[in-house]
C-alpha cells in the first residue's frame, strides 16, 4: 500500500507550484482532483498527467486543499481560507504564493526569474566569480515552482494531521532558506562569502549523470576522489590523458569529460553506480522520484 493510500486531495487553478505539489503527493499515492488545471505546455501537462479533472467546485470531501496565486487573485477567485473554509471547516488548506498571503509585497506580479533574484539564489548558482561583472543566473525550467511545490507538499501533509489548518507557503521564502551556507555564516555572525573568487571552488567535478535508470549525481572534486572514480569507470585509458590530468584541466575540458562519463553511466543503474563510488570512498548518490525514496533502504 502507498504512503498516501485513500488521501483526498483538492488542487485548484492552474498554477504550476499548486502542480508540483499534487504531482509529488500522487506519486505518494494521494487521490488528486483538479478544477482549473493547466494542461496546455508539457510541463504542466506531465506535472498534472493522471490527475482527475473536476468541472465544478467540490471540496467536502477533501483532506488537503491546494491552491495558488496572490491573496487578491485567490479572494477575486473564492479560494482564499476563508472561502475554502466555508466549503469544508475540517481540511487542511495549503495556500502558495509568490510573497506569501500577508505582507507588503504579497500582491506583487512575480515569475520564476524575478523569484530567484529577490531570494538571493541567481547570486549564489554562479559561486565565486573572476569577474564581478557577470550577472546572476537563471537556471533552467521552472524551478521557482519546483521548490515552492515541495515546500507545499510537506507542509500539506503535515498540516493535515491537524484538521483545519492553514499552511501559508511563500515561494520567495522557500527559495531563500536554500541558501545553506550564507543562512550559516550569519547565523554564526559571519560575513558573507565574496562574490570573487578566492579559491578554485569544485567547478565542474561535481555533477550529474544519465544512468540506464534515472541519474546519478557523483562529486570526484578532490584527486583522490578523482582516481578513485577512474578506478570505479574501469580505468578507462581517457582518464590518463593530460587534458584530465589535474582539477583545472577537468574543468576546462568539461564539456569532452562529462560525454565520456555519461558514456560509461548510461550502461549502469544509478544505485549501482552510487553504491560503487561510495564503495571507493568518492560522494555519490541516486536521483529518485518520490515513490522510490519510499522504498529506499537507508531511508
């Protein structure tokens, strides 16, 4: 029986956190119904992929309510607590929005972009930088949805433990606490790392590569890690070419190295791969979607 069995969820509009969200707690097992969902790129159409599609409001039976947008969108739309709460005073409401639901800014237009520069991370995905000059980064997709999702599916869950409860899930929020390390040096009343380089940092050793199941995320970054993974890959005769030789080398030829990994990997599981490197005392671990973390013997 799945994690979730017999767990009614209700996801409303066409947001694409509110997506992420119940497409983490179907793959946990959840009963997910949509009102308004998007379906129109293929990203919402795989986040929303299997879900029931409802045409009116039902939301009586539910256990969790998900729904996302600005307090005056959710208001304009009859989908703010209060609304949702005269529909169904026992189940739990998770509310995402950019800024959250209370504040100055909680009615301020937003997107994935303008998320991951007010939250700090566009400065942060960069490192250390030789020039102070290059802007900050967006990464690919969205993943502004990705991480404000997530944060909304474990609170959900926990929230609806409580019965009536009200989750209020600010996406700007939950991307500034990714931010591990700056969060840790004020804590400890630090200065916050520079944003020009002072060392070689890992550059491209650590990584991610296609397996024949999924990917692997593996990190050879010092040189022992290094030959122990050329011992891991069977001593390919790549590895012995001075193009590969030091840290700097591997990271300037990058792009030629990471082909000649994933050559190798694809023809291996991912658990078997971290399991190897670890074996050979390198960091390595598997991606996993939500239901095989469930089956996950260190978990």
């Amino acid at each position: 029986m799945a994690l979730l069995d017999g767990f009614r969820v209700l996801q409303l509009g066409g947001g694409l956190a509110a997506a992420v969200c119940g497409r983490l707690l179907a793959d946990s097992g959840a009963q997910i119904r949509c009102l308004g969902a998007d379906t129109q790129t293929l990203l919402a159409a795989h986040l929303n992929h299997g879900k029931r599609m409802v045409a009116r409001m039902d939301a009586g039976n539910a256990d969790l309510i998900v729904a996302e947008g600005t307090p005056a969108a959710l208001r304009a739309s009859s989908w703010d607590a209060a609304a949702l709460h005269q529909r169904n005073r026992d189940a739990a409401i998770v509310l995402i929005g950019p800024f959250g639901q209370s504040g100055p800014q909680a009615d301020w237009p937003a997107s994935d972009l303008s998320l991951f520069c007010a939250s700090g991370i566009a400065r942060l995905l960069t490192g250390q930088v030789d020039d102070l000059d290059e802007a900050p980064m967006r990464p690919a997709g969205e993943q502004a949805a990705f991480i404000g999702g997530l944060a909304a599916a474990c609170a959900g869950m926990h929230a609806a433990l409580l019965g009536g409860a009200v989750i209020d899930v600010s996406v700007h929020e939950a991307l500034a606490t990714l931010a591990i390390t700056e969060l840790a040096r004020a804590g400890l009343g630090r200065p916050a790392w520079p944003r020009r380089r002072l060392a070689d940092g890992n550059g491209a050793t650590v990584t991610i590569l296609p397996a024949r199941d999924g990917y692997v995320a593996v990190s050879p970054r010092e040189d022992r890690q290094w030959a122990a993974w050329l011992g891991v890959m069977g001593s390919p005769a790549w590895g012995r070419e001075p193009r590969f030789a030091r840290k700097p080398d591997r990271v300037e030829n990058w792009d030629a190295l990471h082909a000649l990994m994933s050559q190798w990997s694809r023809a291996h599981d991912k658990q078997w791969i971290a399991d190897a490197a670890q074996a050979a005392h390198m960091p390595s671990f598997p991606l996993r979607e939500p239901g095989e973390s469930l089956d996950s013997a260190q978990l």
